[in-house]
C-alpha cells in the first residue's frame, strides 16, 4: 500500500472507531442489575482490586458485595459470558501497529466494552465458586457451542471453577471425539485435579491414556505425574 494512503487510512480510522465506540458500545446497564451498598454488580466487578488479583488475595469488600449478591447475580453473569468479539474486531487487534493501538479511542474500540463485561461475569463465578452450581445446565450449553470459540472456552474455565458437580459435564465433552478442543478440557480437568479434586478426575484421565489425540495424552500424562506416577513407569510411587 502506498504511503499516501496509509496517511489517508490512519486519520479515518481515528475519527471513526471513536463515533463507533459511541454508537456501538453498552450504554446502560439493566435497570434491574442487582446492587449492593449502592454500587452495582458490574461495579464491584470493574474494580481492579476485585477483577484482577487471584481469589484469595480479592479485595474483601469487592468478594464480600459479590457474595452478598449471590446466585441472583448468576443470570447477569451467564448473560455477559456471551460475547463472541466480531472478525473485523480481533483481526485488527492483530494488524493495526502499536502507536495506533496505543490511542485512547482507538484502544477502548478494541476492548469493547462487553468484552470486558464477560470478564465480569468469567470472574463472578470465580468468586461465587460451589455457589454457582445452579447454572451448570445453561453452561453446559454454552460449553457445547463449538462454532463460538470464545463463548465455549470461557464456559469450560467456568466450569471447572464451580468444583466437583461440573466434573461430569467436562468428562462427557472429552468423551466427544468430535471436539477439537478436547485437549483444553484434559487440561482443566488436571487444573481441576491440582486444586483438590484429584480422585475425581485421575480416573477420567487415566481412561485418555491411549486416547488418539497426542495432546490429550500429553494433558493426562502431566497430570499423572504429578498424581499418580506408578501408572506412567509401572513403579510404586513415592
């Protein structure tokens, strides 16, 4: 492309994304978006201190209104987890340089709002964990929506942050051989079993051993390693 027309383009682009972000972006919550001391969900759950930091070291006030919300924020979550971000969106994330990307306008365009609102409701379950146990049906559909990437890996993580009763949804998604993500759901199911749920999910995984995709092997060998390494070298473990 010719220089002339790159001075041409990158002006446009400045211009427009920012009459995009007006027009396209959320403006309103739902009048019925539940609150907490005065501040709404997704208040509380934009704030850095309670969307950033791992669930233990979540600011108490932000993980205490999350709480108090409790399963009526689940709707709001399941909701916000829907986003699938637009082809143009993420294929200029990719293309435009950095000192464009860097531009205040230009960078809340590519972070759309309702991207960061599935981030909310990603990190709402984390904070909610057991307690989210009821919305497992619609994620198990969401889980198995596979033409929506985002959507599907979003559920998956989200599954396996509610604990054991989503144990079965995972094991019949790597039952699917159809899948071609079954390697992310042998990698949550061994996440899974770092966190306390080893006996739970060895036994799915050592059913995967000869499976014939060489990443799921790869997934279940790590994972028995570190639980069980007898079944790997056919030695007592340690």
């Amino acid at each position: 492309m010719r220089k002339w027309r790159k001075f041409l383009i990158v002006p446009t682009l400045l211009v427009l994304i920012p009459i995009g972000v007006r027009c396209f972006a959320p403006q309103h919550r739902p009048a019925n978006e539940p609150q907490y001391q005065g501040r709404y969900l997704s208040e509380w759950l934009s704030d850095p201190r309670v969307f950033f930091p791992d669930v233990e070291f979540v600011d108490e006030a932000g993980k205490e209104a999350v709480l108090a919300i409790g399963t009526n924020g689940l709707p709001y979550y399941l909701n916000w987890l829907c986003y699938e971000p637009s082809e143009t969106r993420m294929t200029l994330r990719e293309k435009l340089p950095q000192w464009i990307k860097r531009h205040h306008a230009v960078s809340n365009w590519l972070s759309d709002p309702a991207g960061w609102r599935a981030g909310y409701g990603y990190r709402g379950f984390e904070i909610l964990g057991t307690n989210g146990v009821s919305a497992i049906p619609e994620l198990t559909v969401m889980l198995n929506q596979t033409n929506k990437p985002y959507l599907s890996a979003r559920a998956l993580g989200v599954l396996s942050k509610i604990g054991p009763q989503a144990i079965p949804v995972l094991k019949s998604a790597l039952d699917n051989t159809n899948r071609t993500d079954r390697w992310k759901i042998a990698a949550m199911l061994r996440y899974m079993g770092n966190n306390g749920y080893s006996n739970t999910c060895g036994p799915i995984l050592v059913e995967s051993l000869s499976d014939h995709d060489p990443e799921v092997r790869e997934q279940v060998a790590k994972a028995l390693e570190r639980w069980s390494p007898h079944l790997l070298t056919n030695l007592p473990a340690n």
